[in-house]
C-alpha cells in the first residue's frame, strides 16, 4: 500500500463523475468511452481497497470512504495544476485589471485569480465588481483589459461565449410557493436593477404562462438579493453559480428558464502573454464547472 501512486487521471474521472453524478456524463466531458471511465474507477477502488461509490435511483453518489477522496482529489488536481502553472509562468510580468460580475467574484476570486497571483507575484492584478453595463462600458473605453459577465444584449468587438448554465427559480427552503399558485395571488419576484437580464427572463416565463407576479423588492446588487430571499420575502431568478447553499432551486411548479451564455471580453484584439494566460485559466475553470 505504501508503492501506491493514485493516478491523477483516474481522480480526475472520480471528481468528473461525482459532481456530474453520471460517469457516463463524466466520459463525455473527456472524450473517453464509457469503459475506460470504468476501468479508472475500478483501479481507484484497487487502489483505495474501498466502495467508492453507491447507486441511489438514476444517480451513483459517493460512499463515505469516497467522500473523503473526493476531498483529496480536488486539492491534488488543483496542485497538479498550480505546479504546470508555475512552470510555465515563471517570466510573466505586467499589468491586468480585470472585471467581474457578481455571480463570479467568489469562484473566480477564489479559484482564478488567487491562484494566478500566487504563481505570479511579479504581476499587478486590479479587479472591479460591477454591473453588466459598467463591465462593458470599461472594456469599451479600455480601462479593463479582460471582463467576465453574463451573456446580454450587447457585443463587443472582441468576446467569446464560454459556457452555458441553466437559468433557475431560487427561494428560501420554506417559502409557500404552492399557496401563491394555488391563490393566484401575484408572486413576489426579488431582483436586481432595473435592467436585469434575469429580471426579464423571469417576466417573460411567467407572462406566457399568465401567472401574477410583482416586484416587492429590488437592490442595486446582488449581495442585497440573498438576504431577502432567505428571508421569505420573494423569490428571485439566478443559476446555482455563488446561490448560498440555505437557499433552493424550485424544480416545480414554475416556468423553465432555460440557459444563459457566460462570455469573457478583451479591450482589444491581440493580448499579450499575461491576459492570454489568465483568460486560458478562467476559461477552463468556467467550463469546468458550468459547461
């Protein structure tokens, strides 16, 4: 036991597997044929002298054992991937000032932009947290180099849709969702801004299907929206990406919403080698996650 070497690939799989609760899925994602997904399982099991997994109904979720190498799995791989990094990086230097909209500052915060600093710590990072529209208007004017935001209805010259991610009903675990249907009284819709791209998703599922809504409460961002869908005033319209875990996607009961693009944008056409290192890194968390 003490020769024995886990094979990254194989954790990979295991992780792929467990988030996507489908190994079938999880070889798609790779590319790979359904067997030799097995066959990486297998060998992890071998390895591990363990049941790593369990059938409930459609899905294979994790035993105990395989909770606790799903642990280690994510902290290997994100090693694997700083120690590449790092190799790779060590003469970047410069300048990026990057812009997120709320939804992404903690992943990618967290994931994207900590880790890149670390590596490279001999590169300026400057983020800004702002609206779709502020975000477009700075790459626009070239105060910022690279943006991530939701996909709206406004282009830029130089962007690319990295993902999609479905579009869900949120509201707190109580919230009396069947008393408001079965009523016919007006839902309360908890929302950002004015022009909120999920705002109008929102009102135009419930709108096709003639079910009242009102807007009952409405904050300049979104850190203001969760408190007051935790608290039972509304529900609100936004996808699992940074959604605090007390709170739910209604599965029944409401319209579908269907997907929404996540885009990154650049100022200008030509990066150098430091954005087209970060832009490479978000991308692949991104879909990673959300693709």
């Amino acid at each position: 036991m003490k020769d024995t070497v886990l094979d990254l690939q194989a954790l990979k799989t295991f992780v792929l597997g467990i988030e996507y609760k489908s190994f079938a899925l999880a070889a798609k994602h790779q590319h790979k044929s359904t067997s030799a997904v097995s066959a990486h399982l297998k060998k992890l099991e071998m390895q591990t002298d363990s049941t790593l997994v369990k059938k409930e109904g459609r899905y294979l979720l994790p035993t105990e054992q395989g909770e606790y190498l799903l642990s280690y799995a994510k902290r290997m791989l994100a090693l694997n991937d700083e120690v590449l990094e790092t190799l790779r990086c060590v003469d970047l230097q410069g300048t990026v000032n990057v812009g997120l909209q709320e939804d992404f500052a903690e992943e990618i915060l967290t994931e994207c932009l900590g880790r890149f600093s670390r590596i490279n710590e001999q590169i300026q990072m400057n983020t800004m947290i702002e609206r779709y529209a502020g975000l477009i208007s700075a790459i626009e004017d070239g105060s910022l180099d690279i943006s991530v935001t939701w996909q709206g209805v406004k282009r830029t010259p130089y962007s690319d849709t990295i993902a999609h991610t479905p579009v869900r009903w949120v509201s707190s675990s109580d919230f009396p969702l069947g008393h408001f249907l079965e009523k016919n009284i007006p839902l309360p819709l908890v929302v950002v801004e004015p022009n909120c791209l999920f705002k109008q998703k929102a009102i135009e599922a419930l709108d096709a299907e003639r079910i009242k809504w009102k807007v009952v409460y409405q904050s300049q961002s979104l850190g203001g929206v969760w408190p007051a869908v935790h608290a039972g005033i509304g529900i609100t319209v936004r996808t699992s990406m940074g959604c605090p875990a007390p709170l739910e996607i209604i599965k029944k009961g409401l319209p579908e919403l269907g997907n929404i693009g996540v885009q990154i944008h650049r100022s200008q056409a030509a990066t150098d080698n430091v954005k087209e290192k970060l832009i490479d890194l978000i991308t692949r968390v991104i879909k990673a996650n959300y693709s």
